[in-house]
C-alpha cells in the first residue's frame, strides 16, 4: 500500500493558499491611473443632484448638479469613514430625496468643495487635462476673443447627451468661451455674462445643446437682469439659438423703475418662471403696479422657447 506523508497537505496549503472566498483573499487592484495628457473626472447620472454645505441633513442645497456634468470628487478620509446622510429637499422646482456616502465635489479645478451623494455620480471618465483644453480654446476660432483669465481653475466640463465633450468658464461677466471640444481642436463661442450651465438634449432629434444661465449689466449700470440662452451645437459647433427673460431692472425712465424678479424651475424641456413683476416712482419708491408672474415654457427642436 502506497502511504502519504502527513505533511504533503500542509505544503500544498502553503502553497497554493487559503481557498477562494476567505477573508485572505487579496484586494481587487486599483483603478488604472488617468491616461497622459487627461484627466478623471466623475459624470453625473442623476436627472438633479444637490451640492451641500456639510454632510448634514438638515442644510440646503448651494448648487445643484446635473445629469452630464464632469466633476472632481474626492472621497473624504476620516477615521469614522464615509458620512452618511439621508436628505430631502427642493431642486429645479421639485422635492427629491437622495442618500448615500457623500464625496467632496469640485465643480473646477479652483472651486472651493462641497458635498454630494456618490450614488448621484457612480462612475469616472478620463478626458483631456484642463490646461490643454484652456489652451485649445485659446487656438479655437470664435467670433470675438473670450476671456481666458485663470481658465484652468474656472474650466467646467459636461458630457454632452451623444457623448462629446463640452467645456466652458463661467465668468460672471465679460466674454466667456462655451467650446466643443474634440481631440486638440475646440469650436469656440462666446457667451456674456455666463454664470453656470447644464446639458441637454432638444426634443423631437433637435440635437445636443447647453441650457446656460447669464447675467447682464447694461445702459450704464441702470440696466441689469438675467436669461436663460440655449447653445446648440449643429454639426458640432456652438451656436447660440433661442433665449428667455429673467429676473430684471430697469431703472433707465426719467419717473419709474421696472423690477421682475422670478425664480426658473427647469425640467427637462420644460421652465416654469415664477415671482413678481413691479413698477416703482424713481424718486421715493411709491409702487405704481404690481404683477404676479407665473409662466410656462417649452424649448422647440430649434431651440427656441414657446409658451
């Protein structure tokens, strides 16, 4: 009879190691890193996702994210782990609940951080590092200079609803580029007062565009306000279509001075402005008139807003 030695088994355990599924099991390896020239950035999924103060239940939202936007977020490393918190809340004119670990996000590269719910941003891109897409718009064609000032720490970033890539730096004020970007060529246009923007995609095959908020100061100074403008990008480029009135006042009569001030909700292709509508005597603020403002419109394949 052929006999087995005692400590064959144990040699094979030792080398072969622990079976499949225990606790020693080696860890999956880490992502790859970034590829030369670009960066990662986490794409929003959710059709609207909160940006918080602090991981805290009880704290309204400073800024809202959108389904397509490119962020930086950070996992925050502390001894107690991820925070999480369960929150309810007001976006784009509807209550929404989301929950979950929150990360540190950074809508740019110089923004300061807030917190948002991972669930809302699950996966990573890669896409061409800010400098170089800064310096693409730079060579880009548009049809006036923008304003490129600081551009790699104000760089937003979305995917767009078929995929490409569209980058843009708000600036308040001033001529800010809004770019198509593919490879190391960038289709330029300039938009005013560009404060924020989110992707879209027009109704009925009217293609990708960009949903952008813009302040104006005019006349002086004794005209300000605010529109949504639609950029869409026929054949790839951007081009600016249709637009919509905001908040404005207009102080530029020898006698009155006109306020509307109106808060957008926008879902999908749908704006609901709501606020008021005010006529005031200049010299002593006497109201004159005033106007309740409930209006709904609806974005056109073209572009366009139709009530």
């Amino acid at each position: 009879m052929r006999m087995t030695s005692p400590f064959v088994p144990l040699l094979a355990a030792a080398l072969l190691g622990p079976p499949c599924g225990c606790k020693d099991d080696p860890k999956p390896p880490p992502p790859a890193p970034p590829k030369p020239g670009t960066e990662r950035l986490a794409l929003v999924t959710a059709t609207a996702s909160p940006l918080l103060p602090k991981p805290d239940k009880n704290k309204s939202a400073l800024d809202t994210l959108h389904a397509g936007d490119l962020v930086y977020a950070v996992s925050p490393v502390t001894e107690k782990g991820y925070d999480v918190v369960e929150w309810t809340g007001v976006l784009d004119g509807a209550e929404e609940h989301h929950g979950g670990q929150t990360f540190l996000v950074h809508r740019a590269h110089g923004d300061g951080p807030l917190y948002g719910f991972r669930v809302d941003f699950p996966s990573e891109i890669d896409v061409p590092e800010r400098g170089f897409v800064c310096a693409a718009i730079g060579r880009g064609r548009g049809e006036r200079s923008a304003d490129l000032g600081a551009c790699a720490d104000r760089l937003r970033r979305a995917q767009l609803p078929s995929g490409a890539l569209v980058a843009y730096v708000p600036c308040q004020t001033g001529a800010c580029p809004v770019a198509a970007v593919e490879g190391d060529v960038a289709q330029v246009l300039v938009v005013d007062g560009l404060v924020d923007a989110r992707p879209l995609a027009l109704p009925d095959g009217g293609g990708d565009a960009l949903l952008a908020t813009t302040r104006f100061v005019r006349a002086d100074g004794t005209w300000t306000g605010a529109e949504l403008v639609v950029v869409g990008f026929a054949g790839g480029a951007p081009v600016r279509r249709g637009s919509l009135p905001l908040d404005e006042i207009d102080a530029r009569g020898a006698t009155e001075v006109k306020n509307r001030i109106v808060t957008a909700a926008v879902r999908g292709t749908d704006v609901h402005l709501t606020g008021e509508s005010r006529r005031v005597v200049r010299s002593d603020g006497t109201e004159l008139s005033k106007e309740a403002v409930d209006e709904r419109y609806h974005l056109t394949p073209d572009g366009t807003f139709v009530r």
